[in-house]
C-alpha cells in the first residue's frame, strides 16, 4: 500500500478577495504520478505552487509526512519545481546548468554553518541525473545548441539532482510541437517510474493526462470535480463538466424510472446505473465513439449527417435528429445528406446526477416533440401512461 505523503488540508486561497481555490482536501502518495487537470483559471497551478512553497494558503494546512509545512520557504522543502519556461541559464553549459543547485552551500543539520557538496559528488551526480534523461555525452553543449525537447530535458535534470522526494511539473509540455510533446510524455513517465519519486503534474491536456498519470484529479472553479484513475475518470464521469471535458460527449436530460431504466427524447431505454430515486432528472452521456451506426430501417433512431471529418483513425460524423447533433466517431465514412440508423446499447449510457453544469452544453428538449416524425426510437420502450408519480 502507497504512503502517503502530501495532504492538502481544507485549504482556500484568495487574491483581492476573490477565492480561487475552494476548500481542496487532497492527498499524494508517495511515488505516484498525479496529474492536476482543468480548464485555464480553475486552480491548478496555485494548488501546485502552494505544495512548492512560493503561495501560503489563506486558510488550512499543507502537510509533509505529517509535517505542516504552511511556513517552510520553497528552498527548504524537499520539492523542486520544473516551469513551462525552463529558466535554463544560457551563459553556461549542459554540465553547469544541472549543477547549478548543487554549488550553492548548504545549511548543515545543526544550521549553524554553510556545507558544499563536494566537487567530486558533484559530477557523479550530475553525470547519473544526465544519463536518466537520455542526455549523456551532452555535458559540454550550449544551451543554445539544444532542442526544445533537450533544453526541457535538462530542466528536468537539474531539478531532480537535488533528489527531492517531489517533483512538480506545471505544464512543461505546453511549448512542444506535437510530436516532440508525446515522445516526452512517454520519456517523463519513464523517468518516474525508474526513480520511484512522486510527480505532480499540472496540465489542461486531457489526452496527455489520460497517458502519463496513475491518478487524475480534475478542477474546475476552484473545486476538485473528480478523482481517481485515467480509466475511472473517463468511463465513470461524476458530473457533466467532466464528461465534456475528459474527451467528447454527447449529453442530453433525461428521467430515471427506477433502477437500469432511463428515459430521454420520451423513450425509455435501459442503462447499468441503479441507486437514484424515482423519476429523478439526470445528465445522460454518451460517448460517441460507442455509438454503432446502422442501417436507418434498423436504428432506434434516424437521423441526417450534416458534416464529416477524416481524424485519421476514424471520422467525426455529425447526424442532425431534427436540430439535435450528435457526434458519432466511427472509422466507416458516411457521406453528408445521408439518412442514418444509430442504436444504443445500455453499457453505452451512463447516468449521473444534475449539477450546477447541467445544461450548459446545449439546449436537448426541442427534440422530444418532434421525434416521431422520423421515425421514433425503434426497440426502444415508450414510457407508460400514468407511471410518473
């Protein structure tokens, strides 16, 4: 069973009044690779910059193997940081810039003198961090000599030569082309695992996420929305916002007859959710990759494709219901002006509760009224008059 090693205890920040993280309570385990996730302004980065020391909670404690740390400045903390902007010295090279950290004197465990590092453990240091990010034989090269990929590379280093037990990472991907930012994601997941150090990682990547992370805790306002592994966050959304944000979802309103029997565009279908109340009103989402395009005689529902995308391993297949538009992702090309068939299967349909997010994905009611004029939901169940309490 993993340590733990880090908790965030009841913990708010505000600037000039404004609050912008919530009441987080939250835990990191030793050696475990976690990501923050969130859209731009939703606390992420000042949850991490809290855990490094430079921001102090306006409220509640930061604990370090039990330890409260709300006070202990950043360089006395066994933690280092690596920035978007690498702030990688240019007037030195590979070597020294790793090194850097390890020249400054250090207090002794009785505080009252300054101690080096020896030169010597220096280089052997130095030499051990540059061969773990694949960068031996580059001790002499500029800074300026490096790709974006090798100058990050070397952030990394000199952040981990210290042998901190955490390391933070707020979103040192984001100035990487596209396929230099997957090869890293693979290199620093990579390097975790080999080190055996704790990782948390800030990033508005859901697909990068999903990729890197043991544990995900997705944010919004302020707010911890979700937490839990890649698999949980993206099969088991808890609430709309997160379901629309970890990949794509089709989300509609809908009304839980009883257990495993739900009801949307007034057709009843069955789902695997159980444990809400009768006649409750809930989110319904369904990915569009599960939908199964059929034949339109054959489908529960029909509908015309109004826009089509090639994203290389499949398309993106808009079909418009009478002004409701589903994203289908299928690898089969359905030209647009074609009348589809779709059905829904009940692993495909997953339940959860209204939020303060429902509804701001779109208007789906307008459908309801009008769906019998294309046809209705064939093999779906209609509900039964007087049923609704």
């Amino acid at each position: 069973m993993s340590k733990e090693l880090i908790r965030l205890a009841d913990c708010c920040m505000a600037f000039d009044g404004e609050l912008v993280l919530d009441h987080i309570n939250l835990y990191f385990n030793d050696s475990e690779f976690l990501t923050l996730l969130g859209p731009s302004g939703c606390g992420k980065t000042t949850t991490l910059r809290i855990i490094g020391g430079f921001l102090t909670p306006t409220s509640g404690e930061v604990l370090f193997d039990g330890a409260r740390i709300n006070d202990i400045p950043p360089n006395l903390r066994q933690v280092n940081t690596v920035f978007q902007r690498y702030a990688l010295f240019p007037h030195l090279n590979v070597f020294e810039n790793v090194a850097f950290g390890l020249r400054i004197p250090k207090a002794s465990g009785t505080g009252r003198k300054k101690v080096r590092v020896p030169e010597e453990e220096i280089r052997s240091r130095v030499l051990e961090m540059l061969e773990v990010v694949s960068l031996k034989g580059f001790e002499r090269r500029r800074i300026t000599e490096l790709s974006g990929g090798q100058q990050q590379r070397v952030a990394i280093a000199r952040a981990l030569v210290n042998r901190p037990k955490v390391l933070l990472l707020d979103e040192p991907l984001g100035a990487l082309d596209l396929r230099l930012r997957k090869d890293m994601q693979s290199e620093l997941k990579r390097i975790q695992q080999q080190l055996g150090i704790t990782f948390i990682y800030v990033t508005h990547d859901q697909e990068e996420a999903l990729a890197m992370s043991d544990t995900i805790v997705v944010m919004d306002q302020g707010r911890i929305q979700q937490i839990g592994t890649p698999e949980d966050i993206y099969n088991e959304p808890k609430n709309a916002f997160v379901a629309d944000f970890i990949g794509e979802s089709n989300i509609l309103d809908g009304v839980m007859h009883e257990d495993y029997v739900v009801e949307f565009f007034n057709r009843k279908f069955k789902c695997l959710d159980k444990g809400f109340s009768p006649m409750e009103s809930v989110d319904v989402v369904i990915r569009p990759e599960d939908i199964d395009i059929v034949p339109q005689e054959k489908g529960q529902l029909r509908g015309t494709v109004t826009s089509v995308t090639f994203k290389g391993v499949h398309y993106d297949t808009i079909v418009d219901f009478k002004g409701f538009k589903w994203l289908i992702q299928t690898t089969d090309y359905h030209p647009e002006g074609e009348t589809i068939g779709i059905v829904l299967n009940p692993d495909d349909i997953h339940i959860m509760r209204k939020s303060q997010y429902s509804g701001m994905f779109g208007d789906y009611s307008s459908y309801s009224e009008e769906y019998e004029e294309i046809g209705g939901f064939e093999g779906a169940e209609e509900p039964e008059a007087g049923h609704e309490e």
